[in-house]
C-alpha cells in the first residue's frame, strides 16, 4: 500500500488535504475500478485532485474553484503561460518593499493576476486568501516573510502540475452546479470538501471569501450521485445528524490543525469498509 505524502499545489491552503491522500488512494482502490472522472466541487489547494491526476488513478480531473484569484492560478498552470509564471516565482526579488508594490498593483492579465495570487498566499497567516486577512510577521524561526517564500519549489512544483495538465480540467464557478450537473454519470466518482461552515464551529467563514454555502442542498445533491463519493466535514454532531439522514458511512479520522493540535474529521459516503479498522466509527 502506497501511504507517501507528496505535496504538490503551489498553496498554502487553509484547510488543505495532503495529509488526506493516501485515505483518498485506498478509497478508489476499493471501488474497484478506474473512474472516469474524478471531480472535486471545492477544489482550494486542489492537493488531492493533483494527486489523483499525478498518479494516474483516475482518466481524467475536474477541478471546480468559485474564487476567481485562486481559480487564476489553476487557470493559468493548466491553459495558460505557466512557464511564465514558474520564471517570475524564481526571479522576483522578495524584498518587503518588492512584496508591498505588487500587491498594490492591479494585474495586468490571468498569469500576472496568478502570481499575485501566490505571493499574497505565500506571505498570508496560514496561507488565507479572505478580505482581511493578516500577513505573517515573525514567521518559521523569525523569518517573517521569506520562512514561506520558497521559489525554486514553486516553480519545481508547477512545472510538475504542467506536465499532466492534459488530464486536468478547470472550472470557475459553483461546486453545487457541477455536482448537479453530473448526477447521472456513474464513472464518475466525487471527492468532496466543502467550506467548513456547517454548525457551530463555521472555521470556513473567516477562511475564505466564498464561504456560503447550503450544506443541506449539498447532502441531497450527493444522495442522488449515480457514481461513488467521499466527503470530508468538520467533527460536529448537525453533519452527523444529515449524515444519517441519507442512511451514510461515517468515520472519524485523526489530524492536525494548522497549529499542530491534534483533532478529528469526517469522512464521509455510502461505503467506508475500506477505511483502516484503527480510525473511530461516528455514533
């Protein structure tokens, strides 16, 4: 069993799902056969969608991204000048003073609007890309602002994600409608990660800019699914609650935040079996 954990997206995402990836391999192993599509409504960091297309485990990739600064990047990387980008990462000279310019500037086109994108990811506490978000000050070791700009692997990592970016599509708009949209397709198999915004915690509400979203109309989306799912939520007893409404496997799984305190997720879908006997079946 393959259980490596290879970071490829070029974020620092919030709520990011490296650490999910070898669950991810075991849960399409277990399907059985090799989907057609692997679709990933809310794709953020898109960690597990490049890992799935990276590996092969699936024909193709749809990656689906409502916010348009995030979506610029994938955009980019997948049909735009991506050798542009990758090059500006590696020469930009990250001063401060450098820094606060361009940011300041407007983008003069996607791959410009891109690399701001990342730049402001890259300086940003936990990688948080919503209005209002901080910047970081004392950094890894007090290194402030250069402890997260690593340029050559960025681009490293982009020119990677370029290579196989004929299995990869990108689409900017709402997660809702794509999942909807693809209802009846059985070889098609969904891995889905919704703002954390559902009961009382709500941790996606100041995480990102496109936080809103019914929760309940997603269950429902998902129960009609012709093809497999898995979804992550955050520990809380109303997601359960609409878990068990659709009659869904649920399993806690152990990870750590982005201050490296330990605590519990959700998978969830219609047949966990293949989950390691070790992680907690949800009461």
């Amino acid at each position: 069993m393959k259980n490596s954990v290879r970071f490829l997206s070029p974020f620092r995402y919030p709520g990011g799902k490296t650490w999910l990836t070898p669950y991810i391999r075991q849960w399409l192993q277990s399907t059985g056969n090799r989907p057609t599509e692997f679709i990933e409504p809310f794709a953020g960091g898109g960690s597990v969608g490049l890992m799935v297309a990276s590996e092969g485990l699936a024909r193709h990739v749809t990656l689906v991204e409502r916010d348009d600064q995030v979506a610029a990047v994938w955009r980019t990387i997948i049909y735009g000048d991506w050798r542009w980008l990758a090059e500006r990462i590696a020469t930009f000279n990250f001063t401060p003073q450098n820094v606060q310019v361009e940011l300041g500037r407007e983008p003069g086109d996607l791959a410009e609007k891109a690399f701001r994108t990342i730049l402001r990811n890259r300086i940003s506490h936990g990688g948080i890309l919503a209005p209002g978000a901080g910047v970081l000050k004392t950094g890894e070791q007090g290194h402030g602002w250069y402890s997260r700009w690593y340029p050559e692997t960025l681009k490293e990592r982009i020119s990677l994600i370029a290579r196989y970016r004929n299995r990869i599509t990108i689409i900017e708009g709402d997660g809702l409608e794509i999942i909807q949209r693809h209802t009846a397709c059985a070889d098609a198999v969904f891995f889905v990660d919704p703002p954390y915004t559902a009961g009382e915690k709500k941790a996606g509400s100041r995480l990102y800019r496109y936080h809103v979203i019914d929760h309940e109309t997603l269950f429902v989306l998902v129960s009609k699914l012709a093809g497999d799912f898995l979804m992550t939520y955050s520990d809380d007893q109303s997601v359960l609650s609409m878990a068990r409404t659709y009659s869904f496997d649920t399993h806690r799984i152990p990870m750590h935040n982005t201050h490296h305190s330990p605590m519990h997720e959700i998978l969830i879908g219609r047949n966990l079996t293949w989950v390691p006997k070790q992680l907690t079946l949800c009461e």
